[in-house]
C-alpha cells in the first residue's frame, strides 16, 4: 500500500527503533490472515511491562505519532449497526483498522483490542496518540459485537484509557445510546461488571455526569454488583457508588431505600466497614455513607455513622496505615463532620486523633538524605498531601467548640506549622491551612493570644496578594475575624493598607469575595477613629458604596447597610460623614426603604436612619425630607413589630428634648399625627413597642 508521509521522520528517531519493533509493524500488513494474527498475537507479547518498546511501536506505526494518510472506510458508533464514513486513515493505524474490519476474524479483533490496551498502559503520550487517531469510537462500535470475549477486550481498553488523566470524561457522554448499551452490558460476565463500573466511576465528575448515569438506572443495575463472587467487581460498585452519592441528594436518598437480597444498602455498607474487610473497602464504605450522611440521606446522631463510619475513618489516620489511607481517611473524615458540632466532639476524643494528626507533619523525616530525584519526589508529593490532610481535619474539629480549637494549638508547633502552610508550594496545602487558620480564628482567645504571639496576620496578608480565588475566599474571612474589635491584629493590619485591599474585592466579580469585602470594612468600621471611616468612604468612593447597596445579592446589601451603620455612628462622626455625603445616603435610604426587599434588609436600613437622626446636624436631612418622614410613619404602623421599633428609635432620637430645636422637631411631627400612633404603641402588647412608646410620649410631656 503505498502511503505519504506528511511530516519528515528525523533519522534521530529512527535510529532508536529497533529491528525487531520494525518486524512487528511490518507482519501487519501481511497478505496472509494467520501471519497477520500471529504478528499481533507476538506485538502483545513484545510490549507487555515494556514501555520502551511500546514507545518504538507508536513511533513506527502502529498507533500514529506522525501522519501517514491514505484514503480508507472509517466506522463511527451508532446503536443501529455499523454506519461507514470515508476519511483520512493514518497509515499506522493499522491496529485500529483492523479491529473494525468485519472481514477480520473475531479472534484477530480481540487481539488487536488487547494490544491497544496494552499500548494505553504506557505513557500519557500513548493515551494521547490513541484519542487523536478517535480508538473510543471505534472500541465503542466493537461493544456491539455478540462475541462476549471481543467485547471484554474492547471494554478493558476503554477502562485503560478513561482512567488516564489525559482523557476528557465528555466523551463517554456525547451519545446517550453508548450509557444505555453500557448498562445493558453488565449483565453479560463479571469482567464486563467490572469494566464497566471502573468507567463510570471514573468518568462521573460532578451532578450533570450523577444526573445522567442515575437517569439510565445505574443504582438498580449496580447494586446487586455488591454481593457479587468476585472482590473486583464488589470494589468497584462500591467506587461507583461512592462517586454517585458524594454531595448528592436524590441518590443519596434512592440509595437508603434500595435492598440487594434482602438486605438494605446502608446496611451492606457497615457490613464492608467491620475490620477483617480489607481497608480498600472499608474506605469506600465509609465515602459512601459519608456521602449519604451530608447528603441528609442518614442522619448524623444514626449508629452506623457514630458507631462504624467515623470510627473507622479515625483507624483509617493512625500511622499503620499507608500514607495514601490516611490521606484518604482524614480527608473523608473531615467531609463527614465539617458541618456537625457532636460529630465534632466525638471524633476529638476518639483514639488521640488531635494528636495522632501531628504525625502527618513528620514527613518525610529527611529530605536532605534523598538522593534519588524521584523518590525525592515522592515523598514530597505525600508529604504536601499529608499536610493538606491534616489542615482540612484540624479545620473541621475546631469549626464550633472553643475547647477543641484550644487542644488543636497546643499541638506541638501548630501554629507554626499553619504558618508555614500558609507559604506553601503546594496551592491545595496553601488553601487547607488558611481553612484551617479561618476555623481557629472563630475563637476570641486565640486571636488575643496565640494570633498575636506569631503575628498570623503578616503571612496572611501575603497570602491575600494574587492569591487565586478559591484561596482569597477563604483568606479574606479569616481577615474578617483578625478585624474584630477585640482582635490586637486589628490595628497592625490598618496600618498593612488592608483598607485599598478589601476595596478592590468589594468590585470582584465573585460573590463570595464582595461579600468578604464589605464584611471585613464593615468590622475595620466599628466604634472606629474618624480618620479610618474617612479612608473607608474615599477608598469605596460615593459611586462603588451605591453600587454595592443596589447588588442584587442580599448578604452584599446588608453587609454594606452593616458598614453604613458603623460608619453613621457617634455624633461627631456622624455629622461629618452626613455633611459629605449625606445626599447620596439620603437618596439609598429611600430607595430601599421603596424596594421590594425583605423585613431584615428595611429594619437594617431604619437603624440607618435612627444613627443620622441622633447627629446633632445631619438629623435636619431627615427633618427636612417629607418623603423620609412619611416613611418613618408608615413603618411605625407596620405590621411587622421589627420595624415598627427600628421606626421608633428615629422618632426618639428626633424628638429628645435635652437637643436644641427638639420643640420644632417635635411640633411638626405631631402635625403628621406621630403623637397619636405613638398613643396607640403605648397599648401594644409588644413590652418593647410599649415601653419606647410611652418613653418618646414623655418628651412631649417634659
């Protein structure tokens, strides 16, 4: 067959292929069946465990590195039967062409399914080599073969090449038929169990890929797979489940209900937890009731979580472990309590494990005795996920209880190990200490104590710099907490310019960053010295301080109605600020107190309006605006007590009488009828209406 190269083969290449690489590439293009099959059959032989030689045949030919065309029949998947399409055939891609020739013999296209598989166990490169010359299609279409042995071979080399890092998931999903034929499949062998589940499991990456393999039955078509004969088969049912569960409502709670011989499937789970199972299952079993546990599928104070799951994920942290299980175990486990405060508590008295997770910072022991490159590699690669590990867990025990956050510090070195994390090579290792950083942070001791002792907030305002946002995220709450008023890195972080800092992620396009942004204003703002409220409003400017209150998102409109308030608070501030700005203010006030917006948003912006009209000038813009105080009136009457009372407190710090001008505040606001509602107040059942009822009517009677 006379082929074209398209690129030039350097003699450097070619020099490296061996003979006998050669010999094999050129028997398949033998006129003579058997030859043909016998070159394969010694192909498969030759490469197996060889990645070098696997290498020299993709260099050759026999799955195209370099194109060599000519014009040939290709066949492209279609559950109806084989459809032919004409394209150009890369001239090493014989193996390919040989799998899909119905004039091939069954036996030469199980061989030649084998060899691609074999091939795909080599290099990414390899596995990129067979996705660019389309091998799914064409291993697709030989699933539709009735020979059960084919059709194995083609399914092992899908499962090879969907496991590689370098095959985008999509694929599996572009033809709905191919999810439905897989299914169908499960049925024929245990191998086909197996195969088929390992694809799935690898290649569900997220709800829409959940949504799709639920939606073609995938928890009935599997779940009898966990009594299965073959531990392989029962293994990765289990994966498939663990994956199809995680985060995941509807399956979670399909899967509580499903019963596989009598037996339900949370039950099959704990059964696979029991120690003499080996630990691979018990992991898996322990992801999948996790899963369904924050799921709200089982609840978190139920035996088998308490009892079995979280027992087994602590075992799963001890140092006899392997350092890929305790990655796993401690991962898994701080999933399973991040949101539970009991779950919490137990798991920190469970075996020492606040102490057992020092142990994840000792490795390696010694770096600086490796010499060999790769295994220095190695154990850098576990030791940043050992780290990880440990942060994500030490962040989850210490999210609510004061005292595990205090045992959590006096861990040996913690807190210099959280500030090391924090410059970490490692962007997972990073993210995970600032989480963990974040939870201790929620502590009022420890920011007076063990925050300031080393000085967290200086890596953490590094950390804040060009950090991605995943990481600002998380970084930027922290911050939040290390600018409370009672934190003594407050005044430190001012001075870092920490106020241009959060004002530029007040205009990031992530919304978790806006709200983070204002939060941590709103808190510099508090019971604040002039001078930083000023910097606050000229960093914001007037136009980025409305455009936040107009932010469709309502935790953005009342962190920003938080910094306002803090802002408008003590007179003289607040006269000064109203004098700036009190235009704008005014104008925002009215808007939302008009809006569609809901009670704790308009009872936020009414505490605004009692904040001004406690100044000693800026409380002559509302006495000057009609508009506002009609609406003053209207939400004294409101039906809704919260507001009647946020409404009250404008109208006493109006009318108080040790003020000067209060006897004209209060003339025209009796004009309005305020003095007759606020009578009727002074009947209300509400002790709180009531009392400040009767106490502003005293200003009129003083």
């Amino acid at each position: 067959m006379a082929c074209v190269l398209e690129a030039p083969l350097r003699m450097s290449v070619l020099s490296e292929v061996t003979a006998s690489s050669r010999h094999y590439v050129d028997r398949l293009f033998d006129l003579d069946p058997q030859k043909v099959l016998q070159g394969v059959i010694d192909m498969k032989n030759a490469v197996i465990g060889n990645n070098k030689q696997k290498a020299n045949l993709i260099v050759l030919g026999a799955v195209p590195s370099l194109k060599v065309s000519t014009k040939k029949e290709f066949f492209c998947w279609k559950s109806s039967g084989i459809v032919k399409w004409e394209g150009l055939m890369n001239g090493g891609n014989w193996l390919l062409y040989l799998l899909q020739q119905e004039t091939s013999s069954t036996e030469l296209r199980t061989e030649c399914a084998v060899v691609l598989g074999s091939l795909a166990m080599g290099t990414e490169n390899n596995v990129k080599s067979l996705l660019d010359c389309h091998i799914i299609p064409a291993l697709l279409q030989g699933l539709l073969s009735p020979d059960l042995k084919f059709i194995e071979a083609c399914l092992r080399c899908l499962r090879t090449i969907f496991i590689s890092p370098v095959t985008p998931e999509d694929l599996l999903y572009t033809d709905a038929t191919v999810i439905s034929h897989l299914m169908a499949l499960l049925s024929r062998s245990r191998y086909t169990q197996e195969y088929i589940c390992q694809i799935f499991s690898h290649c569900c990456k997220g709800p829409d890929h959940q949504t799709i393999l639920f939606n073609h039955g995938a928890v009935q078509n599997i779940a009898h797979l966990l009594i299965s004969t073959s531990y392989k088969v029962r293994m990765q049912a289990l994966k498939c489940f663990s994956v199809l569960a995680f985060e995941n409502p509807q399956v979670s709670m399909t899967l509580v209900n499903v019963s596989v011989d009598g037996e339900l499937l949370p039950q099959i789970f704990v059964k696979m937890l029991q120690r003499d199972k080996p630990i691979e299952m018990q992991l898996t079993s322990a992801k999948c009731l996790t899963s369904m546990c924050r799921a709200g599928a089982i609840r978190t104070d139920d035996s088998c979580i308490v009892l079995k799951t979280l027992p087994c994920l602590v075992r799963m942290c001890s140092k006899e472990r392997l350092l890929e299980e305790r990655v796993e175990g401690a991962e898994t486990l701080a999933y399973l309590i991040e949101t539970d405060v009991e779950l919490q508590r137990i798991a920190s008295i469970t075996d020492h494990l606040i102490v057992m997770l020092a142990d994840y910072f000792k490795y390696p022991s010694s770096v600086s005795a490796i010499t060999d490159i790769k295994r220095l590699d190695h154990d850098l690669k576990h030791a940043h996920e050992l780290r990880q590990a440990a942060f994500k867990l030490y962040a989850s025990l210490g999210a609510n209880d004061e005292d595990i956050r205090k045992k959590i510090i006096e861990t040996e070195n913690m807190m210099d190990r959280i500030v090391n994390g924090l410059s970490e090579s490692s962007i997972k290792v990073r993210l995970a200490a600032v989480r963990c950083l974040h939870s201790l942070s929620r502590s009022v001791q420890q920011l007076r104590t063990s925050f300031q002792d080393h000085a967290v907030w200086k890596p953490l305002m590094k950390v804040l710099q060009n950090a991605p946002n995943e990481i600002l995220v998380v970084a930027s709450s922290t911050l939040c907490n290390l600018l409370l008023e009672f934190s003594p890195s407050k005044e430190p972080i001012l001075e870092s310019g920490a106020i241009e800092l959060l004002c530029s992620l007040t205009q990031s396009e992530n919304l978790a960053l806006r709200v983070n942004g204002i939060w941590a204003l709103m808190n510099m703002a508090f019971q604040a010295e002039q001078k930083i409220k000023s910097d606050i409003l000229r960093g914001l400017s007037t136009e980025q301080l409305f455009q936040l209150l107009s932010d469709s998102d309502v935790n953005v409109l009342m962190k920003t109605l938080g910094l306002l308030r803090n802002l408008l608070s003590t007179r003289p501030h607040i006269d000064h600020i109203m004098s700036t700005h009190g235009k704008q203010i005014m104008q925002a006030v009215t808007l939302i107190l008009e809006g569609e917006h809901n009670i704790e948003v308009k009872e936020q912006t009414l505490c605004i309006l009692a904040n001004i009209a406690d100044g000693t000038t800026a409380k002559e813009l509302i006495m000057t605006n009609d508009d506002i105080l009609q609406k003053i009136k209207y939400y004294m009457s409101h039906s809704n007590a919260k507001l009647q009372l946020a409404a009250m407190f404008c109208i006493s710090n109006l009318i108080w009488n040790e003020e000067e001008g209060s006897q004209e505040r209060q003339d025209k606001l009796r004009d309005m009828g305020i003095v007759d509602i606020l009578h009727k107040l002074s009947q209300s059942s509400d002790p709180n209406l009531c009392d400040k009822a009767k106490t502003a009517l005293q200003q009129y009677l003083a």
